[in-house]
C-alpha cells in the first residue's frame, strides 16, 4: 500500500488518553512502516466549564467520583506510560481543568493553513507538559507563533470568533455520529475504534488495513 491510512481522530486538548493513543498510534506507524495522514477534529470534554477553570484533581473527583489517591494513580500511571511512548505529563497540584472551545477554535484557524495537526500537538504539549492554561488569549497565540503560524492573525481569528460555527458544526457532525468519548479514530473513514488501543494493537490495525488495500 502506496498512500497513506487516513485516521480521523476526534478528540479534546485537556484529554490525556488523546495525547497517549495519538503517540501510540504515531509509533506503531513508525515501527510498522505504514504511513498514516491524521484528520483531527473537535470534542469538547467539559462544554460547561466556565473561564475560570477549575483545580484538576477536584474536577476529577467531581466529575468521575475518584477519590484523592484513585485520582493520584491515575495521573502516576498516565505519566508512566507517556514515557514508554515519548510524551512528557507533567501533572501538577495547581493544575486546572479548562475550557477548550478556543483552543478547537484556533486548530481549526490552522486548518486553514495547513497546520492545524502541528496546532493540535503544539497544544496537547503547552497543556500537558507545559502547564498552561489553553483557553487564554495570549497563551493561544503565543502557542501559533511559537510553531511559526502569524500571531496578529491568530490573534484576530480568536478575537472575532470566525472559526466558531464552523467548530461547532464540526463537533455536532461527531455527536451525531455517535461519538461520546474520546480518543475516537475512525480508520480510511469506516473502521471505528475508540480509547488508546495500545501500540502493538494499532500496529495490528495498520498492518490489517495495509495488507487489505494490497
């Protein structure tokens, strides 16, 4: 198989299994050898979530019912297995929870110019590794110039809110599809699967679709 597997993956930029099943996707690509082309498109994890945030470990226990040392686990084994792929969490105490509807809004900006799958991981690593906070304005623009995107433009993109029924019409098409949760990848646009799948099994995935398309 010539041409590149096409993986959408509908996903949100504060979701942790997203940042591991896209890196353990990446590197069953690369061990496997089979190209892949990423679409990534909008889901939002916490629509409701006002600007002000919300501490990381309170949301989880509000949210999933997870206790402090459940919670505490939880972010020891999603670091653990970020190191075994290359991806660096770097949770904190202070960590919050945002909002993430400008940060789609900004990938899908960088859609426009053919960046939008640099945008994504630019953002994954400014909330996981770096910390920050991906619903503010300047950290949004800051995070476009910093993969070499027009941070006036970036800027104005936020400003005026261009970009947002387009967003939104991205994540109903989803919805309707039936996607509840995320990481969701839809393989050469029929073959759903959903959750960090693990290395080995997108390897398994990847070399199916090959060996079908042969």
């Amino acid at each position: 198989m010539t041409d590149p597997i096409r993986v959408d993956i509908v996903s949100d930029v504060v979701c942790p299994w997203c940042a591991i099943g896209y890196s353990q996707l990446k590197q069953a690509s690369d061990q496997t050898g089979i190209a892949i082309e990423v679409h990534w498109h909008p889901f939002e994890l916490n629509p409701d979530m006002g600007p002000e945030g919300e501490n990381l470990r309170d949301h989880v226990k509000r949210k999933y019912g997870s206790s402090a040392a459940d919670s505490a686990g939880a972010r020891d084994r999603i670091t653990a297995i970020g190191k075994e792929i290359g991806f660096a969490f770097a949770f904190a105490e202070d960590q919050r929870m945002w909002n993430t509807f400008r940060a789609h809004q900004l990938i899908d900006w960088a859609e426009g110019q053919g960046r939008a799958h640099d945008m994504k991981l630019a953002l994954l690593t400014a909330y996981f590794t770096q910390g920050r906070n991906v619903d503010d304005l300047d950290v949004l623009v800051d995070v476009a110039g910093g993969i070499g995107l027009d941070a006036d433009q970036a800027r104005q993109a936020l400003d005026s809110g261009s970009q947002a029924d387009q967003v939104r019409g991205k994540q109903r098409f989803w919805t309707q599809q039936g996607i509840t949760g995320v990481p969701a990848m839809v393989f050469l646009r029929q073959h759903l699967v959903t959750g960090a799948q693990g290395t080995e099994n997108y390897a398994r995935i990847l070399q199916h679709l090959a060996a079908e398309a042969a």
